[in-house]
C-alpha cells in the first residue's frame, strides 16, 4: 500500500511539472516557426529561445527572444493563438533604458 501512495505522489508531483516543460517546449517552437517562416529571419539570427513560465502571470507563457546581432535585448513574444503571434515588448538586459528607433527588431504587436 506504501508503495502505491508513494508512485501516486511522485506522479502527482512530475505531471504538472511536464505539462509545463512541454508547454514552454510548444510555444518556443511556434515562436522560432514564426520568425524563421514568416519573418524571414534564419537561425543564425537568433541567439536564443526560451519558453517562459509564471504561475500567477497573465499570460502563464510566453517566449524571450535574443537576436544574435542585439545581444543585449530581450524581446518578449506571445503565441497563445496560431493567429495572434506577435511580439509583446522588450528589455535590455542591462537594464538601460532603450529607444524603439535604435531597436533592430522591434516590430510592434498589433
């Protein structure tokens, strides 16, 4: 009986956190989709790509982006709905403040 209240525990403990992992694993690849296919970038481009989490965030998900030739810059994207892809805001890295003119990819959402 021990044996069976400690696999229930164990499960209820690795299938939130792989519903999550997976989740972040989703939303990177349609991000990077999205760039790559409909904003012509290549992978070089991109520095990296990393899915996002929070439990009391709205949304839960979302994507940071960091562009090879901007490395101090992250942009942040959204891709909840197939149609409603789209890059949300951005920050430095440093925290300085950042002007949208001297961004090399800010495309605003909307």
């Amino acid at each position: 009986m021990k044996k069976f209240i400690i696999i229930g525990l164990v499960i209820l403990l690795f299938v939130p956190f792989y519903i999550v992992q997976t989740k972040k694993r989703l939303y990177e690849n349609k991000i990077e989709h999205f760039l790559t296919d409909e904003m012509s970038y290549v992978k070089e481009d991109i520095q990296s790509i990393e899915g996002k989490w929070h439990l009391a965030g709205l949304p839960k998900y979302w994507v940071n982006v960091i562009f090879s030739d901007e490395p101090n810059v992250v942009y942040i994207y959204f891709a909840h709905y197939q149609e409603k892809i789209g890059q949300y805001e951005y920050h430095s890295i440093d925290s300085t403040i950042l002007s949208t003119d001297k961004l090399k990819h800010y495309e605003p959402y909307g």
